[in-house]
C-alpha cells in the first residue's frame, strides 16, 4: 500500500528528533510503524525525483516485482522548488517514502529531521557502492539513503588551443597556472570563475575538509591552513588576470564556443554542460585527469551527486530500501539513467555499464567516460558535509563573486572566513552546538 500519513506517534518522534538534533548531533530517528498492504496487495513506494531516467528506473523496478511497486513523480530540482516541496510534505505527514536529496543537502535534512536512519538495513549493501557515493548518505555514521550518481573532478581543456599555442596538458597545478600565462599573452583566460560548489572540489582534492564531526559536535573547517593554501593558489590566477568570465554566465557560455575560455575545472558533469554551452565547438574539446598537487599522483576531487534517500515517516522502510538499492545498481535501471540524464553511477557496477565505453563525437571520438570512472576510483577520501551548507555556499559565493571582481580587497580566503561566520552564527540560532 501506499505509504500512509504519518500518525501521532510518528509526528512526536520526529519533533524528538529536531529537538535531539538541536541539543546535540545529528543523530537518527525513525517515524511511523511500518504498515503492510492489503492481503495480497502489493506495497507501493512513492518516489519522488528530478533527474531524467528515474521514471524508465521505476517501470524497471515495477517489472522486476510483484510484492512492491514503485508510483514515480517528478519534481522540481532540489533548490528550485524540491527540497521546499520534500520540507512541506513531511512536515504534513504526507511525504513520499523515498526522494532525491543532493549529498550537500543531506545533512541539513537530517538536521531538520527530514530523513529516516537505515542503516541496520542497507550496511550489507555498502561494498555495491564507491567510497564517495557511499560517504555522500552518510551523516556522522549513519545511513540515510542510496547512493545515485556522482561527479569526481577531471580536466575539460579545448586540445586545439592547446596544441595552436604549443601547451601541453597539465598534470600539476604548477603546469596549470604555466599554461595560464602563455595563454594570457595570446588573449585567451585559462578558466572561469568558480563560485561555490564548484570550488569546493579543489579543496575535496586537497584533503582540506569543510566539515568535521567529533563526538556529535560539528566544526566548519573551511578556513584551515590547508584551506588557505588552496585559497591563495586561486587567488594567484585572481591576481595574474588568468581566470575570464563568470562560470554559468553568457559570456562564459561565448568563451568556451570561441575558444578565448581554454579549460573547464569541474565535475564528470560538466559533459552535458559543455555541449549546451558550446556546441559550435564540437570536437575541439577533450578530457584528461584532474592536474595534482604533486607530480605523479592521482588524487581528485568531487563535486555534486545525489541520493535516493528515504524520507521521515516511511512506513516501509525495508521496502524502501530496496527501490532504492536497486534502481541504484540494477544494469537496466542504471543504464537509463545514463543515457537520459548523463550522470555518473556512484554503484560499483554501474561504472562498468557499456554506455560508459563508447566514443563521444563532441570530443573527437574520446571515450571520456572512461576518464570519468577511473577519476571515480582516486576520489580523495575524508571529505563530509555537514549541517547549514546553504548559508555557507550563500555566503560563499556573493563573497567570491567579489574576489572575482577584485571589490574593496576581497579575497578568496576572506570569502572562506565569512562563509564560516555566517554559518555558526546560523547553527547557533538553531541550537546546534559547532565546535572549534
């Protein structure tokens, strides 16, 4: 049956939850007792997502099984409508038992008591995942979802400038910030400007968290030492006027097609992107390792992903978990994520789907998902999210837009200390306690 509205009991588990949340850690509380359907009846999961495939994953799953069926919904992406939509419904206890929640939200809905624990029921199936889609439905050490996809970091680099201009692809961030100058004396801006999240993969790479949990206390570690030494690297290319226009923006979009904006730093995504962005520049792109920070070594970062996580008030659980897992890793459903949305698999074999071993016209004929999946396997390990991440990618971004524009003395690592500020002073209100 359908996953019915949340009773009493349940809404007073969850209000436990927040106040538990507020006190002390993220900590996990289950709504609702399970409820069987009608005899003979099968259980029906609803699922509620944005991303493109997720319907043909569903009538996969329907067409797998007789005891549970799966009603699918598409929604409006999380930060256009989605996660407010996901907040309502479980706030009225009419919320699906399964949605899509982006790995930097999941925190802040655990926070917010959004989500159901389930670990006990999906730790077996942990090894069917990478280390990064594995630790992005993690909070503290507790289970909230399955993985969906991911977006380990590579190198987007337009080969014919590189090659008019006589530069060979960088492997280091050394060779990187080299081929910024000599493409600056050419007229042509290395990159773009990365604002938010975007960034944070430079710092992911570099072993320099921006969120640590000790003991139920969280810390917001975005200013660290470590994190200093990646702001003053991005400051430079700030400073020698090798970074062009505003990442996402026209002038960005005109710069990729005309070939004045020669890389893009970013997520296994960034595919997609690039075509819409620049499709007059079909087959000058290609794709490489992300440059390192030591020569020889193949460390890199993520940016985005999201889960099927299982919502607050789930009354089927177990049922849950298996329309999660399996439109997570089973091949069919797998494949038409890929071929609808383009996304990465965050499962294990989902990175050995066929689809990700076929040349791609727009970049010559490069298989570049291969790049993508052995990027996938060097993801640096370590990196968590944590609760208020929307203040803190605010604050962030409107500070680095600033640096960009080289406004009233603005710096990339100031934009890190404001970030930082904002966002404790916001956790504080909500009770929370942060940590040094």
């Amino acid at each position: 049956m359908k996953r019915s509205t949340v009773n009493g009991s349940a809404r007073a588990t969850g209000a436990a939850c927040v106040a538990a949340l507020a006190a002390v850690s993220l900590t996990a509380c289950a709504g609702g007792d399970t409820a069987g359907g009608a005899d003979g009846e099968p259980t029906t999961i609803d699922v509620w997502t944005w991303a493109q495939g997720y319907d043909k994953a569903a009538e996969a799953f329907n067409a797998a099984h007789d005891d549970v069926q799966v009603r699918f919904t598409e929604i409006e992406p999380g930060n256009k409508g989605g996660y407010d939509k996901i907040r309502n419904a479980v706030k009225a206890g009419d919320a699906p038992c399964l949605a899509q929640v982006g790995y930097e939200t999941m925190p802040s809905f655990v926070s917010e008591g959004n989500l159901l624990e389930v670990t006990d029921i999906a730790s077996k199936d942990a090894d069917a995942y990478t280390p990064a889609g594995w630790s992005g439905v993690t909070v503290g050490d507790r289970v909230y979802g399955a993985p969906q996809d991911q977006g380990p970091m590579v190198l987007f680099y337009n080969k014919d400038v590189f090659a008019e201009h006589g530069i060979d692809v960088p492997t280091t961030w050394a060779e990187y910030q080299a081929a910024g100058e000599k493409l600056k004396k050419a007229g042509i801006a290395l990159t773009g400007t990365y604002e938010d999240f975007d960034y944070t993969g430079f710092a992911w790479q570099a072993g320099a968290p921006w969120y640590t949990v000790d003991g139920g206390t969280w810390s917001i570690t975005n200013d660290s030492p470590e994190n200093q030494e990646v702001a003053d690297y991005w400051q430079g290319l700030v400073d020698d006027g090798l970074v062009g226009a505003g990442i996402w923006s026209d002038q960005w979009a005109a710069g990729l097609s005309d070939g004045s904006i020669a890389t893009i730093v970013g997520a296994a995504w960034f595919k997609g992107i690039l075509k819409d962005s620049a499709a007059a520049a079909s087959g000058s792109w290609a794709v490489a390792p992300l440059p390192t920070w030591e020569q020889g070594d193949t460390t890199t970062g993520n940016v985005g992903g999201s889960a099927t996580a299982v919502l607050a008030g789930c009354e089927e659980p177990e049922a849950a978990w298996e329309v999660a897992h399996f439109m997570s890793t089973d091949p069919t459903a797998v494949d038409a994520v890929i071929e609808a949305a383009g996304t990465l698999p965050a499962s294990v074999d989902g990175l050995k789907s066929d689809l990700l071993t076929q040349g791609d016209d727009y970049f010559g004929g490069q298989v570049v998902d291969e790049v993508f999946v052995d990027a996938a396997a060097n993801v640096a390990e370590g990196w968590q999210w944590g609760p208020g991440v929307s203040t803190l990618m605010g604050t962030f971004a409107a500070d680095m837009k600033k640096a960009y524009a080289g406004q009233g003395g603005a710096t990339v690592a100031g934009a890190l200390t404001s970030a930082k500020a904002a966002t404790i002073d916001e956790l504080s209100q909500q009770g929370i306690t942060v940590g040094e």
